[in-house]
C-alpha cells in the first residue's frame, strides 16, 4: 500500500506519487493498459480518484508516467548494448537475448510494457506508447546505418518484429530457454545479412 494515514483520524491520506506510478507500471504490465481502470488505480494506491486525478489529470497521464518510468528502469538499454567496440551482430543479438531475459524475468509482468501497450484502445496511450517504440527502432537503425547503410531499415523493421515476437510470446507462456533460442535463430539471420 502506497497512501499513509498518520496521525488523527480526519488527517488526510498522503502518498508518495513516485511509489504510485511504481504500483500502476505493475498493475499495466500485467493486465495491459485497457483492462486497468482508475478505480483500480485508486484502489491499489489507496487514494480516493480526486487526489488521483489531482496527482495525475487522468489514466493516460499516469501512463506516461509509468512509461517514463519504464524507460529509465525496465526497457531494454540500448545505449548500453549498441555499442561501437564490437560488431554490429553481436549488439543486434545482445539486445535480443536482453530482451528475451527481461520479458520473463516476472512470469506475473511477461513480455514488453511498451509492445504490450501499442495495441490499447486509449488513442492517446497509444500514440504516446509508439512514440516510445518508435524512438527505441530509430536508434537502432541508426547504429546499422552507420555500419551497414544498406541494410539498416531492414534489419531495424526485422529486430522490432522479433522483439514483438518475443513479448508475445513471453505473455502466452514461452520459458527463457524458448525465447533465447527464437533470439539466437533470429542472430543467425542477422549475421547471414550483414555478411552478404
């Protein structure tokens, strides 16, 4: 529980908004954006909706919160990973294989936060989730591309929908062992194009 009632009884409750989006990220990554309502929100946080809305505006606002949070904490660190002191394979492929480990780390929270939440209802959720997506394959293409120009677009499209994959596959059950082989198969193509 989040919210704190010290002191007299009639005190308003107080909550640390930080350890607020914590519990939401939780509650979004596990049921996905659509099936979380305010109410439940509200109800996990302990709060009432009007310091809800107070603290947030509104569910999408706590959602780009949890996705800010989601980016600093629990995405994949590409930056970390696309690195320039060994070949572009072998970073395409760790970020496979970190990817396949982080989407099963918490069998409750399976697969990719942002993936999972590109296919919401909430328009502009939606839209704030794929900008994520978005910016997480522009970086990608542009390590390819300063490498192999030529197959840079290619290969960005091929490392989005085999991450895809993996968190969808996370989600229905697939094991690290699973999606660390899908991950090294998929290394295999990714090498065979950048040999050619």
């Amino acid at each position: 529980m989040v919210a704190t009632n010290k002191g007299s009884r009639g005190r308003p409750r107080r909550f640390d908004p930080d350890e607020a989006v914590d519990v939401a990220q939780q509650l979004f990554h596990t049921r996905g954006y659509d099936a979380v309502s305010v109410a439940d929100v509200t109800q996990a946080i302990g709060i009432n909706p009007p310091s809800f809305y107070a603290a947030f505006g509104s569910k999408a606002g706590l959602y780009e919160r949890v996705l800010e949070r989601y980016a600093e904490t629990g995405a994949i660190p590409l930056s970390q990973l696309l690195r320039s002191d060994r070949p572009a394979g072998e970073s395409l492929i760790a970020v496979l294989e970190d990817a396949a480990r982080r989407y099963v780390t918490d069998p409750s929270r399976a697969g990719c936060l942002v993936l999972e939440g590109i296919r919401c209802s909430d328009s502009g959720a939606r839209e704030e989730t794929r900008a994520y997506h978005a910016a997480a394959q522009d970086l990608i293409c542009r390590y390819i591309a300063e490498r192999h120009p030529n197959e840079a677009q290619g290969l960005a499209d091929y490392m989005s929908v085999t991450m895809a994959g993996l968190s969808a596959m996370a989600r229905n059950g697939h094991d690290l062992d699973q999606l660390l082989s899908t991950a090294r198969l998929a290394g295999l193509a990714i090498t065979q194009a950048l040999s050619e």
